[in-house]
C-alpha cells in the first residue's frame, strides 16, 4: 500500500482575505473518500499557530477555507494518518500507522486595498 498526498496552496495570501488549501488523497492511484486529512498552519519557527480538518470526497479531494490575521510567511502542511489493521491475535504487537504528509509555503500580505 502506497499513501500519496498532495497539497496545493496559493503562493500569496492577504490578512483578513479568505484562501483556499487543498489537495487529493490516493492509494495505489485509487481515491480514498471519507478519510480525514488534517491541515497545520505554522510559522517559520514551525510553531503551530492553527489547525483545521478536512475530509475527502468520493474522489479523494479535500479542501479548506483559511483566513490570516497577520503578515508574513507561514508553513502549511497536510497530514493523513491512517490507523494501522491489526489481526486479533496480534493486537498487541507494535503496529505503525500510514502516514502521508505534503508541505508548502505562503506568504500572507497586509491587507488588500
């Protein structure tokens, strides 16, 4: 099982104004729907100033609304982490999760004029 995520975010922002993260969610190629994809905002220091959840849809889409309320350059990042399946008889055995993380960067502006 191969994870693949991706995430898409405009290369600028303006506090106050409204903008869009988003991106897809597959395995093997194949959309996962009804999975959660959790989206951090965080500064340069990779402080986490905000986070959101999202959930795909039936083709593994998923996006979020996101306003800044001050200037600067923030780190965004998706995370999907998926439960590992454990056999009965193995259930406790130590057992990773699928994780799958994409990044970007955007830079917010003062407000628009």
């Amino acid at each position: 099982m191969a994870y693949y995520l991706t995430l898409e975010v405009p290369s600028k922002g303006y506090v106050g104004s409204e903008v869009t993260f988003k991106g897809r969610l597959t395995e093997d190629g194949a959309p996962l729907a009804g999975e959660t994809v959790k989206i951090v905002v965080m500064d340069e220091s990779y402080n986490i100033l905000d986070y959101d959840i999202a959930t795909t849809n039936a083709e593994g889409y998923y996006s979020v609304k996101y306003v800044f309320t001050s200037p600067g350059t923030y780190l965004v990042k998706a995370i999907y982490e998926r439960p590992a399946k454990i056999p009965e008889w193995a259930k406790y055995a130590a057992a990773a999760a699928a994780v799958a993380t994409a990044s970007a960067a955007i830079y917010a502006a003062a407000k628009k004029r």
